[in-house]
C-alpha cells in the first residue's frame, strides 16, 4: 500500500501557534524531512513528539526526494516542515511535491502559521487580489517592475534592503502605501503603516532588525497608461486575436488590469 506526503506548517515565531492537527500528524509519521533538524527537535522537544527526522534542504532536495518517494511507496507516512510557516511559500519541498504527483502518492497539505497571509492582513491594505513575490529582487529594474503591479504586493525582504527598497518606491510614487511588518508573533512584533516617502525616511535613519515583510498598495492605474494599453489592445484585436486573452498579455506588458482592458474595449 501507498503511504503520503504531510505539509505541515510552522510556527512563525510564537511555538503556540502549531495546531493539534499538525501535532497528531508528527507524532504518527514514520518519518519527518525537516529544514534544519535542530531547529525542528526544539519545536517537537516542547510538545513531548519523539519523531525521526531526516534533513530536507535546498543542497540535498533531489537526493533526498528519491529516498522519500521510494519510503511512501513502500506504505510509509512522510511529514515535510520547514523552519516556519508553510513549506514550498519561499521555502524547500517543491521537488518533493512534484515528485510525488508524478509518483501518484497521496499529497495532505495542512492548514496553519504563514507570514505573507499574516502581514497582508496586518497592513490595513486591500486584500480581494494580491500577489506574493517571495524576496524582492535585487536588480532595481525588476524591483520597479514588482511595484507596477495593479494588486497589493506581499515580499519578504532583508533588514539591510529595506531602507532602499523603499527608496526606490518614494522616488517613482511617495504616496504610495506601504506596511513594514517586523517579526510577526513574536515579543518585538511592528507594523508601521505609511507612504513610501514616510516609511523611506523612517527606515534610512534606522535600519529595522529581524524578519521583515513588506506589503505595498497596488499602483494606480494613470488614465495616460490605459489610453496607451488599450490603443494597443484594439490593434491585437483588428489583427484577429481574441479580446480577453489579447488583454491578458497587455496587461502583463503594461502593468494596466486586464478587466479595466477589456471593459474599455467593449464599452
């Protein structure tokens, strides 16, 4: 018989935040791939779990992916944990997932702790469409280009980068609203919510400490760039494609919505 794969998360920071489901699972595994073992045994050492456990790291993914896969199919139970929050959000277990589907093993993936949902919440910001970017890039072109997104942007970034990611953000639009998110659930939690302009000049004084997510409003759509994205989007469509995908590649280019596109369009 087949065994399957847990996704399990983490705490983020608070050990309280683990949930009884995620407990009973490391308890009953025959075996759990974890991040960093030592860091994964203080976790399981506070609640009584006396579970084996198996590196699982982004140097030794594939390796260990094929010993895994080879033990679910031999009928055993495998739970993935990463240092916190969900597995595979900006952390290893992608390759075991896959490997998994194509194997044909069952895939659980459990509720719990995440920073990106947990900031995006905090930040006061819209949160109906959003996009998570994982670390921002550190070439200013692709960095600008993560902040013409017409949804709010959720990214995790280093302590030492903030101060010129923000910068770069107050140069191309000061007002633009931005939450800094500081070590959520633990002791020194902060969320500072501002402009760009303010938290830029907040932060080039002092840089933050900890772990820090940004979240940061969608930019506004300029009348001037709709008019352009749509000129180009009618002569797509003259050529003969079809207005909705044709808006959805525009929109990719343009950084103006697709549904705002192809409203205009068809008015």
């Amino acid at each position: 018989m087949s065994g399957r794969l847990v996704v399990c998360p983490t705490p983020i920071g608070n050990l309280e935040d683990i949930t009884l489901r995620v407990l009973s699972v490391l308890r009953e595994a025959d075996v759990v791939a974890c991040e960093d073992t030592r860091r994964t045994r203080v976790l399981l050492d506070r609640y009584g779990v006396n579970a084996t456990l198996v590196s699982y790291h982004e140097h030794n993914e594939r390796e260990r992916s094929a010993e895994l896969v080879r033990r679910m199919r031999d009928g055993e139970t495998v739970a993935l944990v990463s240092d916190a929050g969900m597995p595979l959000v900006s952390d290893p277990g992608y390759v075991l997932v896959q490997a998994c589907v194509a194997a044909g093993l069952a895939v659980e993936v459990l509720p719990g702790p995440s920073a990106a949902l947990a900031a995006l919440v905090a930040s006061g910001l819209p949160a109906d469409t959003w996009r998570f970017v994982g670390f921002l890039p550190r070439k200013q072109g692709e960095r600008a280009r993560v902040f013409t997104a017409p949804e709010t942007v959720v990214a995790f970034e280093s302590p030492h980068r903030v101060a010129a990611a923000l910068a770069a953000l107050a140069a191309a639009d000061p007002a633009r609203e931005v939450a800094v998110c500081r070590e959520l659930t633990k002791v020194h939690e902060e969320v500072v919510r501002g402009t760009a302009a303010e938290l830029a000049e907040r932060y080039a004084e002092r840089e933050p400490k900890g772990e820090i997510v940004l979240v940061v409003a969608g930019a506004p759509a300029v009348q001037g760039d709709l008019d352009a994205a749509l000129d180009a989007l009618r002569r797509l469509v003259d050529a003969g494609a079809k207005a909705r995908p044709a808006a959805a590649v525009v929109s990719e280019l343009t950084g103006v919505p697709a549904n705002a596109l192809y409203r205009a369009l068809t008015q």
